[in-house]
C-alpha cells in the first residue's frame, strides 16, 4: 500500500520506481550499488586515492559476478547444468 502510494505520486521517480532510494539534502538517489559507493565515500570507505577506489568498485563487481553465478547454478536442475554455471 504505501509503496504503490509512493510509486503513483512520483516519488520514486529518481529510482525508476523502485526502492532503495537514500534522500540526501532534498537530492534522491536511486540504485543499491549507487547509494552503497555514496556511503563509503561519505564515510572514508572508498580508499585513500582513484586507484584504491576503483581496487573496491573492481571488487564489489567481483562479488555481484560470484552472486550471479551461484544463483544461475542453484538453480540448474542437473549436474552438467550446474557445471556449466
């Protein structure tokens, strides 16, 4: 209920509609991975220099791919399916 309410009255518009959204000064921000990276900056989590910086974007990705491979092969029905995830 409230999250169709949001949806019909534009609110979630900044996130294409969907959530998580994180309001920062008046500013949305849509996108879990976007809102996550604006946080470690935030807070002093993205490393000390563009290269450290691009080390944990390089591994984040890295774990979304490991994430994406063990659902694709959890959800294989047989052993050859499961070998080729």
């Amino acid at each position: 209920p409230e999250f169709d309410a949001a949806k019909a009255s534009g609110e979630l518009a900044a996130s294409l509609g969907k959530l998580p959204y994180l309001e920062v000064d008046g500013v949305k921000i849509g996108q879990s991975k976007a809102i996550e990276r604006f946080i470690a900056r935030e807070f002093g989590l993205m490393g000390s220099s563009p290269v450290e910086a691009a080390q944990i974007d390089q591994l984040c990705e890295t774990i979304i791919d490991f994430k994406a491979a063990y659902n694709k092969a959890k959800g294989a029905s047989d052993a050859a399916e499961k070998e080729a995830a």
